[in-house]
C-alpha cells in the first residue's frame, strides 16, 4: 500500500511538473521581444528600453551594445539566419553597404518624409535619426583653452607628441568616418591619392595609444597618471561626460565632418512586427525631443517644434565639412584596412592600447 501511494505521489509529481512546463512554454510563446543591435552606450539605451517597454506593454528590449562598425560585419555573418531585428547606430556608409547586400528590410512610414534627402535611402531601406558632428575633445586640467588645437592640422604640431589617445578605429564607425573624412580633405587640398595617409602618419606620431573602447579611451584621457590629453571623438557624447563629471571641453575645427546617424529593419528579423514598433518609437516626436534634452542628440527630423529643443541646440554653429560620399562609401574598408596594417602603431611603436 506504501508502494502504491508513493507511485501515485511520484504520478501527480509528474504531472505538476508537465502542466508547469506546458504553462511556461505558453508564457514563452506571448512574451514578445525586439533584439536592437546598437552602439549607443548603456544610458540612451536604458532609457529607450524603458519608455519603450512602458509605452508597449507585453514588449521588451534586448540591447546589444557594440562598436558601429562591427555590427554590419555581425549583420553579414548571420544572412542565413538573422539573430536581431534592429540596427540602430551607424553611418549611412556602412547602412548603403547592407543595403547593397540585401541586409536591410525597406521601411519608410511617413515621418520619414520630414528627412532630408541626404538622410534617407531611396529605397527605404534606411533613415537618419540623429546628425552627431565631430570635434576635438581635451582634459582642461591637463590643456587650457587657449592651447587647445582649433583646426585639424594642429593636431600634428610636435607639442602633442604622445599626448594624443584615439579610439581604435577598425571597430567604431565614429572613427572610420573621422579617417574617411580626413583622408578626402587632405586628398583634395593636395589633389593626391597619397597626402590623407601621410596625414595620418603624422598623426600617428602623435598618437600615444589606441584605446579598445570608448571607456577605456575616456579613463586614458581622465586618469592623473598618464599625458594623453586629447582625441577626435563624437558631439554625441562630450557633453554627457562632461555631466558625469569628467573634466572634458571641447572645440569644433572649421570644418566638421558630421555622421548621420542611422536606423534600419533587419531582412528576415526574427520579430518584424517589433522591429517596426521600435523603429517607429525612437523616431517619434516625442522621443527625439527627449533625447535632445536628456542625451545631447541632434535629431535629424526637419518637422520638429524648433521651441522645443534645447537652447544650445538652436544655437550651434558649425560649417559641416564637405564629404564625396560615395568616394567614401567606395573606399572606406580599403582605406582603414591599410591604415590598421601600415599606419597604426607604426610611427609611434606604442601599439595599441587594450586593443
């Protein structure tokens, strides 16, 4: 009789335990998740997936956070079985690139119509959703104002020997932009294929150390016990370091490249549905006027209330500077393939840093 009950006990343990099952697998199947492969760093996102995720019950957000540049490499690698539904952050460069490869799920609801021309594919298969210029970033406790470099070329005068600490640039679509962006203003104002590398070989004589990250680039430049006091890094970014106290400044050259920063469906997106809902969200009125406010983002956007945006925001002025972009987008990869085996660590022998 002992042996009986206990097989019955084992019996209703065993069906406690498939109905538990059976109910978790429904619970799987109407939980709802858009997966965003971004590099917008852990602040904007946290927001996003915040109001996100209240403004949409039953939705979630999976951020995964990288280098710009290496999410179109990701994005190629997975063609055959697409893991994310979202690519949010990058240059219209590496965005025409997918494109071309047939990554990209055409989308173009109505707002898009308020982009510039510039801003936006013609096939729809992706939109700008923040303008993030270009600028020179220094320590003010190891610069002051005054001895700050105010043009590009300064950044190769012999006093900024080893003080110069740049991110890596293979992996940040920041970076590939910056080095496109030089090497084509060297290469028109010499009219030789040959004056932006030797251009960045000077720089590279400046260079101390290329940083793996953006967070290992800001304590290069931050920490007391080092002499790196400046880089080329992103609008973007400067003023929410400057807010989470690093003692940053910094100075818009003349001319100032500016990435569109951009936003696509990925073909064959797990969740499409998700994926149109997200990139709807972050595009909407409401959020880009947050992100404006809260994060420093110039949103592209020309329909927006001009009133409403931030004060420093209405009074930036800066002379972007004049890129061929298809000679870029043409010769981007080769241009920093050879900078990563001819020029990087090359002229300094510092190597990389964390790299």
């Amino acid at each position: 009789m002992k042996n009986l009950t206990r097989r019955n006990a084992l019996k209703l343990a065993g069906l406690g335990s498939a109905a538990l099952a059976l109910h978790g697998c429904g619970s799987g199947n109407t939980a709802k998740s858009v997966k965003v492969y971004s590099p917008h760093g852990k602040h904007l996102e946290g927001d996003v997936k915040k109001r996100f995720e209240a403004a949409n019950p039953g939705w979630s957000v999976d951020f995964q956070d990288m280098g710009g540049a290496t999410i179109l490499a990701k994005i190629v690698a997975e063609k055959s079985l697409p893991r994310a539904d979202v690519w949010w952050g990058g240059a219209p460069s590496d965005f025409s690139q997918a494109e071309t490869q047939g990554l990209l799920e055409p989308y173009a609801p109505d707002w898009v119509k308020a982009l510039p021309a510039e801003a936006k594919s013609v096939t729809g298969a992706w939109a700008a959703t923040f303008r993030s210029p270009l600028l020179i970033l220094y320590n003010s406790k190891k610069i002051t104002k005054e001895e700050a470099p105010k043009d590009w070329d300064e950044l190769l005068n012999a006093k900024w020997q080893g003080r110069i600490a740049i991110r890596d640039v293979k992996p940040s679509t920041t970076m590939k932009t910056a080095w496109g962006a030089l090497i084509l203003r060297a290469n028109a104002r010499e009219k030789t294929d040959d004056a932006g590398f030797s251009f960045l070989k000077k720089l590279d004589s400046n260079t101390g150390a290329y940083a793996a990250d953006p967070q290992a680039l800001n304590e290069l430049l931050a920490s007391e016990n080092t002499k790196y006091a400046l880089t080329i890094w992103t609008l973007a970014d400067a003023p929410l370091l400057k807010d989470r106290g690093y003692p940053f400044e910094f100075v818009f050259p003349p001319e100032v490249p500016v990435v569109l920063d951009s936003i696509a469906l990925i073909k064959g997106a797990p969740n499409p549905e998700g994926a149109k809902l997200f990139h709807d969200f972050v595009n909407s009125p409401e959020q880009l006027l947050l992100m404006a406010k809260e994060r420093h983002r110039i949103p592209v956007r020309e329909d927006l209330p001009k009133e409403q945006l931030p004060a420093w925001m209405k009074e930036l002025k800066i002379t972007p500077m004049k890129i061929d972009w298809a000679a870029f987008t043409k010769n981007i990869d080769a241009w920093i393939s050879r900078w990563d085996t001819e020029v990087k660590g090359k002229f300094t022998g510092k190597g990389c840093d964390g790299c």
